[in-house]
C-alpha cells in the first residue's frame, strides 16, 4: 500500500483557491489557515476514480447509484455503529446547503432556530438567510473540553425553536460528544419538541484516540466524506433521515434548488468508501502530531491558551484581547490569515487550520509568537 508524504508541500497558488487566491492578500505573502480543507494531495484511488471520467471524455447528467447507497449505509453501520434504511437516504450536493433546506422546512418566523455557540458560522447565518429568529447558548469549558450547558440548553429550548442545529464533532470546538451528552441532548429536544439536525461531516478526523464518534441518529443527519479526504471542492453529502412524512417534507425544499450530483462527486465517493484504510491510518497520525506542536507552543504563550481537541483538524486557540487587542487583525497583517473568533459568535479566539505540512505550521507558529512577544 502507498504511503503518503504528508510533508510534501504543493504550491496552490493561481488554482482559483478560495483558500489560497483570497482577493483581500493583494500582492501580500500571506499563509492562509482560515477555510477547512486540507493542502494535502488526495488519495491515489480518488485520482484515479477522477482519470477514468476524463478518458471517458463525457461530462453528462448523472444518477445516485444504488452501489453508492449501499457503501455509505456500511460506512454508516460498520463505523458509526447505526443500522439504517436505504430508503432513509436523500443525496444531496452539500451539507449547508442540506442544513438549509431543513431549517426552510421545519422552522418559522414564529418560533425559529437553535444552536450552541461558538459554532460553524452557517449554523447561526441560515436563521438570517431564511428571516427566522436566532437562539443561542453557550458552550463551557468542563474537564479540559467543550461541552454544553445543558441548563442554558433546556432554557433556550424554553423559547420554543423548532430546530435545533447539532455539530458532532464540534466545530470549532473539537468536541466528540459522549454517549451521555447525545442522550441528554436527544431527551430534551424531545421533551420540547425540537427536531435534531445534526452534521456529522468530521466524523472520521478524530485527533484523541481514546474517544469514538457516536451518531446521534436524528430527524436528519448529515455525512459527507470529502472533509477527511479532501474533496470538499466536489460537493456530495447524504442526508439519513428515518421518517417518510420529514423525508418527504424536506425533500420539497430541495426541488428546483439542488442540482444533480456530478459525476465526479459519484466516483470520488464511491472510490473513498471502497479503498482501504492506509489513507486515514497516514493521515490521523500525521494531524495528531501537528496537533501535538501545536498545543504545546500555543500554551506557553502569555496571554494565548488551545485546549486539546477531540476532532477534527481546526485549532480552536484563545487570547486576551486586553494584552492583544485585534489579534486576528495584527497576524493577518503579519502574514497569516485565521478566522476571527467572532465568526463562529465566540468572541476572543481564532480558528486556525492545522491541516497542512509541518513546515507550513512551524511557519505559523513563528508568526504568532512574533505577534505575540510584539506586544511585551
């Protein structure tokens, strides 16, 4: 089986990268750590799923496969320990604009939608995109992780949403939610009657070994493999979703807005849940240790704390804006771009994106201690 070099570094420069072609660096040398896709090559069976379209040479409509519905209830059942139904699943071209969709379908103008916050910005954008109310509460450092406040929770749900917005793993907290935080959850939306939309997009980028994702299994749930290997530019995700009347009525918000899934996105899914593990078995142990790096510099620095994440590959690492003032401002100005914390409404932290070669990180790194010891 092939190794991969994860240290290799690729120039993504002029390749319409949203990432890397970002029109606010102007002629500016920025190393760009803000959206969550990786600057690793992909998988060699996803590059050849891709060549034979090419040799092909015809880009037509495409259909869902039956062979895809039935690799990704596997991937489902055998990894994430839930049995589901090939009629449950809906195809669908991303999962925000899935999210979407369900939110168009099962919120209203009266009673709105609900979500934990810091959280993934399109889950607290979309009450605004569709002019339903906004509800909120916080997350809490517990045990050295984020968690819920679940008095907060049951208060929120009090105002009467009904949706609530659920990202396991957390993002950008990093969190891996355990059996007993999914059961509370799932017993209070019940208890208020708020149906659970959960996105479940980072499942496979567990950074702690010693945690397991578990599925929620909600009124509808989101999976996608093109964050753990690196796709999202092809779209693809699909929607598990149990009862036929909430399939049905979700499905109504789709016609005439959807397109068809390409054939591209067909293939690459196909190929990423038929080849073996050596990708994810290179890949994990390579984010770990930059994880690792990073956590460790970040806490010895004044003013700057990280704890450790569970999931995912997107540093969630907090400042003191009295000793640091508009510090995702003075590190894009010194040459590296991450989110402002205010993006995910979480105040005083920035999101940065470990998912590149080590030499980039070390580079990052560099940046932000220099901005740091700046201020002393």
């Amino acid at each position: 089986m092939k190794k991969y070099d994860f240290n290799q570094v690729i120039d993504r420069k002029n390749t319409f990268s949203f990432k890397w072609d970002n029109v606010s660096y102007g002629d500016k040398n920025m190393l760009p750590m803000p959206v969550a896709d990786m600057d690793f090559p992909v998988a060699e069976e996803i590059l050849a799923a891709i060549d034979q379209i090419t040799k092909h040479e015809i880009l037509g409509y495409s259909i869902v496969p039956e062979s895809l519905q039935i690799a990704a209830q596997k991937k489902i059942a055998k990894d994430y320990g839930w049995e589901t139904e090939l009629a449950w699943q809906v195809w669908i071209p991303g999962i925000v604009p899935g999210i979407t969709a369900a939110c168009a379908a099962f919120s209203t103008p009266d009673d709105g939608i609900l979500t934990a916050i810091p959280v993934y910005h399109p889950f607290h954008l979309v009450a605004g995109w569709l002019g339903h109310p906004l509800h909120t509460f916080p997350m809490i450092e517990e045990a050295g992780r984020w968690t819920y406040d679940f008095v907060a929770f049951e208060n929120a749900l009090k105002k009467g949403p009904k949706v609530f917005l659920f990202c396991n793993p957390h993002n950008p907290g990093g969190t891996v939610f355990s059996t007993d935080e999914i059961a509370r959850i799932k017993a209070l939306c019940h208890q208020y009657d708020c149906k659970i939309i959960s996105d479940e997009i980072h499942a496979d980028l567990i950074i702690d070994s010693n945690v397991k994702h578990r599925c929620i299994q909600s009124e509808i749930s989101f999976f996608a493999t093109s964050k753990a290997y690196n796709t999202a530019g092809l779209g693809g995700a699909v929607a598990i979703i149990p009862d036929a009347a909430t399939r049905l009525a979700f499905q109504k918000k789709t016609f005439g807005f959807f397109p068809m899934l390409s054939r591209h996105s067909i293939e690459v899914m196909l190929a990423t849940y038929a080849m073996p593990s050596n990708w994810l078995d290179s890949l994990l142990p390579y984010l770990r240790s930059n994880h690792t790096l990073l956590i460790s510099r970040m806490n010895q620095l004044p003013g700057i704390s990280m704890l450790p994440l569970e999931a995912t590959y997107l540093a969630w690492i907090g400042f003191d804006s009295q000793m640091h003032g508009d510090f995702q401002k003075r590190l894009f100005d010194a040459g590296l771009h991450v989110l402002r914390g205010d993006q995910f409404l979480g105040g005083d932290f920035v999101r940065l994106n470990f998912a590149c070669p080590e030499v980039q990180l070390l580079k990052a790194i560099d940046i932000i201690e220099s901005v740091v010891y700046a201020t002393r």
